[in-house]
C-alpha cells in the first residue's frame, strides 16, 4: 500500500511512499461483517467520466481494492455486494440482501459527477464527450433516517479524518446554492461528511451506513488520478483504518457491567438479608420507632422513601446512553 505525504495534492505521485500493511487491531475484527456495497451495476452503470468510461467501472475497481484490504487486515467476514438491476428494484434488492447479511457496517462506493447544467463538452476519440474541472475531491454521505445514525456518523467522521489524514481533501461544493436540490447540510467541516435523507441504501439500512463519493470521474485530472491503481490503494487503506477503529469503537462499547445491576446479583442480597437490615426492623429501637408518630412520619414520609435503599440502589436513567455515547 501506499500512502500521500501531508499537505501533498492530488496528483503528486513524488510524495507516495511505501507503507506496511494494515493490521487490525480490533479484537472483534474476524467476526466483524462489513457490506462493501459496489455503486450502480451493469444494467445501470451511473454517470460517464469525461472520457466516457462508466461509473460502476470506477466503483467495481475501488470496491474491490477495499474488500482485499479488508480482508488481508483481518475482517474475513467482508462481503463485496454486487447488484446488476436497474433502480428502483435495484437499490431496494440490495437494501434487502444487506440487511438479511445482518452485517455491522456498510459502505456504498461510489464516483461523482455533477448536474447535466454545469457540464462542458470536449471531443475524446472523434467523439464529444462532457467535463467540469472546477470541483475535485471526495465526499460522504449519511442519512438522518437510518436505523442507527449515531453510528453512521461516526463511521463517516472516521473515514472523512482518515482520508484527510492521507492527504485526500473533500469537496466543499455541496454547500453551496447554485446545486440547487442537490445542496446538502454540511455535519462534519473537519471529515467532509453530508447529511442525505432520501439515499435509500443510507436510510432502509439497519445497520451503520455511509456512501462514499471517492472522487469526481468528470473532472479531467481526478479521472485519471481516480484510474490509478496507487489512488485506489490510497483510498483502500483509508477506509480500512476507519474501519478498524469503528470496530474498536464499537468493541469497547460492550456493556460488561450490566450484569452487575440485576437484584439477585450476592450485594444486592445482602442489603436485604445481612444482619444489619434485621436488627433495625427487630431491636428495641425499631419497635419504639414504629409506635411514635416521628417515627411513623420519617417511615412514611417523602423523605425516607427518597433515600432509602431501593431509591439508593436505582441506576440513572442515562447510565446505558453514556457507554454508547
């Protein structure tokens, strides 16, 4: 694998230099099922790049470089979803296999383009062919109505930091008025991550998710960048890193101790059995508390009900919402 040196753009092949392969550190990683969903498909193939070679080209190249790094990481569970058929039945049936594989995680690996307006046209081969120059880098996605948004998000911050760690810069240009209905919400200005509701692969999904945008195949230099076996290297290891420490993330997030605030657990038993708790209710004071009106007010009152043992022993209603958090 190869790696871009900070601050280096996109293009610089100088500042590419040898990596080790990634290792996962993740103790779950062998059991941990991530869906590596490959954009479009035969009978659909998405956007043309500047020179006329389909989307799901892209996607299939990049989706497969993704799944061996995975897998050569440690996470044999990876699943390459590959899904021919023409939308909508298309995005609902692999929605549907998705969600049967019961996975931890998906990504939907994809390349941009831009709306038919804002496009310039150029002869390739004797034949026009349609560009835009002005809007280079990366994007990702997530969806408000996903089964688990906080973990889609996440992932999605993991991997925006993870690529911009390797040198790989997002595209600002979702932001702004003139996308008109393709405008989105900015989330994450650090990660480059977008909110899409209406991604039916992002919001019909029950487990985190997030839609890749690895590039622009209509912009004349990204598409030969995007066709490089060294960029898809780049953007492989990129996604196993966030990968990986999602899956940490996720392991450390077990919620070991809940065993221990169930009310048959040995202490909870002894608040109620040990010898304590009988020589109150049994000794001379506790009958004399029990035959005075003071006594039978603090027994009865507000007071000694709110600290009392049961009241003591009730866990925060927010205890579980802070392990997730």
């Amino acid at each position: 694998m190869l790696l871009v040196a900070p601050g280096a753009r996109a293009g610089d092949t100088d500042a590419m230099t040898a990596v080790p392969q990634h290792v996962a550190a993740c103790t779950q990683a062998a059991s941990f099922r991530t869906v590596v969903d490959v954009g479009h498909g035969t009978q659909a193939p998405g956007a043309e790049s500047a020179r006329g070679v389909d989307e799901y080209v892209f996607n299939l190249r990049l989706a497969r470089e993704i799944d061996k790094e995975l897998r050569a990481a440690g996470f044999d569970k990876t699943v390459l979803l590959v899904t021919p058929d023409k939308p909508p039945r298309g995005l609902f049936k692999r929605v549907a296999r998705a969600n049967g594989l019961n996975p931890d995680l998906f990504l939907s690996v994809h390349h941009d383009s831009v709306p038919d307006r804002m496009m310039e046209t150029w002869q390739v081969d004797g034949h026009d062919r349609h560009y835009n120059d002005r809007f280079p880098g990366h994007s990702i996605f997530v969806s408000n109505g996903n089964a688990d948004r906080a973990g889609s998000l996440a992932f999605a911050k993991l991997l925006g930091l993870a690529l911009k760690q390797h040198g790989l810069q997002y595209t600002p240009h979702y932001t702004e008025k003139f996308m008109g209905n393709r405008r989105r919400e900015l989330l994450d200005p650090r990660a480059g991550v977008y909110r899409y509701d209406q991604l039916i692969v992002l919001k019909d999904t029950r487990m985190p998710a997030a839609l890749m945008e690895a590039g622009s195949i209509v912009n004349r230099s990204e598409e030969l960048l995007l066709a490089t076996p060294e960029h898809q290297a780049i953007m492989a290891g990129a996604v196993v890193e966030a990968v990986d420490a999602f899956c940490v993330a996720r392991a450390n997030a077990t919620p070991v101790a809940v065993a221990t605030r169930k009310p048959d657990e040995p202490v909870a038993a002894k608040k109620h059995d040990g010898p304590k708790v009988a020589k109150k209710l049994d000794g001379p004071a506790a009958t004399k508390k029990h035959d005075e009106p003071k006594a039978a007010k603090k027994l009865d009152g507000p007071k000694v009900a709110k600290g009392s043992d049961e009241a003591r022993r009730k866990p925060g209603t927010g205890w579980l919402q802070k392990i997730f958090q």
